[in-house]
C-alpha cells in the first residue's frame, strides 16, 4: 500500500519554530518516517534570525544563540537558556530600558576579559553594572549618601523614587567589586584607593527577567558601532556585526531608540550630571546649564 506523504521538515530555534519547503513523495506505509524536532547549532555571519540554534548548553562550537523576546516579558521562560549560558561564563547582549548592552556575570573574570576584548574597550576604562535590587547596590558599593545637610533633600529615598529607571549612578565601589570593573582614568588613577563604578537598575521587563535569574548583578557597557562610534539599536545588525568577534548569544527585544541613561555622579558634594539621557534631570541634581554650577560643585577629577 502507498501513502502519500506531505512531510514538514522543521528546525527548532529558541522561541519559534521554521518551516521549510513541503516536499510531496509515495512511501510505502510501512516505511513512512514523521517528521522530528531537531536542535541543530550553526554559526553564520550574515541574517542571524535564520540560524538554527542550539540547545540550551554552552561551548565555544555552539555558535550564537539568538533569541526573540517578547518586549512585555510575557514569554521570559525563553530567557532561561540565556541566564544559563551568563553563568557558565558567556558574553551576549540583552536589552535595557535605554540602548542594548553587552554583559557577562559579574564573578567572571574571563567573561569580563572578553567584554574587554569583543567590544575593544581599554583596561583603564571602568564598567557599570546592572543591579537586580537595591540590595546589590549596597553589596557593592559604598551606597547613596543620606543626604547634603539640615533641611535639604535626602538622596537615597530621592533615588528610590528614579530606580528602576534610565539612570546610571556613579558611586564609589566595595571591596565586594571585582577589581577588573573598577579601573578607572589613568595609570595614576588606576591604583587609587577610591574606585567608582557606575550603576544601573534598567526599567526594562527582559532585562530585569534576566537578572532576576542571576545569582548575581551583570557587567555591562553600551553596544555602539566599531567605525561609526554610534549606538547600535537593531538587534539584527549587532548580531551581524558582533558575532563574528565572539559572542556567544543576542536577545532581541526589538529596535530601541538612540537615547542612552542619565549618568550622575554621586561621589561629590552633589549630584552631578555628566550625562543627560533619557532620565529626566530631578530638582536635587546638578547639571552644567545651572548659573551656580561652577560656586556649588567641587570637580573631583582634574
């Protein structure tokens, strides 16, 4: 007896499945042979969301992982491989509530060599870190200071109020801070006994599934292009260009908007912003536009 056969041969990815050409063929019934799910590893320079992706493990011939959130954090069980491989000691990119970042663990002293390496950033240079809670913000730094004096705004419940939020905070480091995250300026400053490192808590549902699935915060710096020293906002086209240097995984939570985080400097007498972003500048901040700005600020670096 023959059967007409109309086989649907797929590949399974992380999150979607890909349907190829049906293909028409006569099988003897007892020879029919259904189709299976497959998890099948390929790394490609070009189109990553046509790769086939690997099972959620990793190693250095698994290729890049590519995973499609959904921007809501509806379906965050498709995250789950990708706190998995951040452990083990991988380097991908995630999502924030501003640009896209790269990241590894922060225990990871390989993975952070290797952000180093991936995204060209010198040994000088310091890297922030996004926090899962307030908690780690006060493992591994010095924390908010309490306030500038008698009658005037209490900084840390003034913070509670921006976090999460498009804010990086510059605070000075704990010794919990692995020291390859607090290298800052030049080589005098390098061996400095203060360190800063600049924090972040991203209101972003993907980002904060991620971490909440940590064990501990991530090591982060901005994804930008390697020529054009321009953020990189399309998932897709980091993937093309920042995979070939060694990623091991991209999460695509869609095309972001070209406005990075408020960075405000907290070591000195007084907020400072040192960079306006999508935060909004709060009353107890100082910026540079302020007439007083030069009376009221003492400048902690030269």
């Amino acid at each position: 007896m023959l059967l007409e056969v109309k086989a649907q041969p797929w590949s399974h990815g992380v999150g979607a499945f890909h349907r190829s050409q049906d293909v028409h063929r006569l099988t003897p019934l007892d020879k029919v042979e259904f189709p299976r799910f497959r998890f099948v590893a390929l790394a490609a320079k070009r189109s990553p969301k046509r790769l086939k992706y690997s099972a959620p493990r990793f190693s250095k011939e698994d290729g890049l992982l590519y995973v499609e959130a959904d921007p809501s954090g509806t379906d965050s069980w498709k995250l789950e491989p990708v706190a998995d491989l951040l452990k083990e000691g991988a380097v991908g990119v995630i999502p924030t509530d501003t640009v896209y970042a790269i990241v590894c663990h922060l225990r990871s002293h390989s993975a952070i060599e290797r952000l180093r390496r991936i995204k060209d950033i010198e040994a000088s240079k310091p890297l922030s870190i996004l926090c899962r809670s307030l908690r780690d913000i006060d493992t591994y730094t010095t924390g908010f200071p309490c306030g500038i004096g008698q009658g005037q705004t209490n900084i840390f419940r003034a913070v509670k109020h921006c976090l999460p939020g498009p804010y990086t905070f510059i605070l000075t480091a704990s010794k919990e801070l692995p020291k390859q995250c607090t290298r800052y300026g030049t080589t005098t400053a390098k061996y400095a006994s203060r360190k800063n490192v600049g924090v972040r808590m991203p209101d972003d549902a993907i980002c904060k599934a991620i971490l909440q699935m940590m064990d501990a915060p991530l090591i982060a710096t901005s994804v930008k292009s390697p020529k054009e020293n321009e953020w990189m906002l399309d998932p897709v086209t980091i993937a093309d260009v920042y995979g070939p240097e060694g990623l091991d995984f991209v999460v695509d939570g869609g095309v972001r908007v070209a406005d990075p985080s408020t960075v405000v400097d907290m070591t000195g007498r007084t907020p400072k912003i040192i960079r306006q972003g999508k935060g909004p500048k709060q009353p107890w901040m100082v910026s540079e536009s302020d007439t007083d700005f030069a009376i009221n600020v003492q400048p902690k670096y030269v």
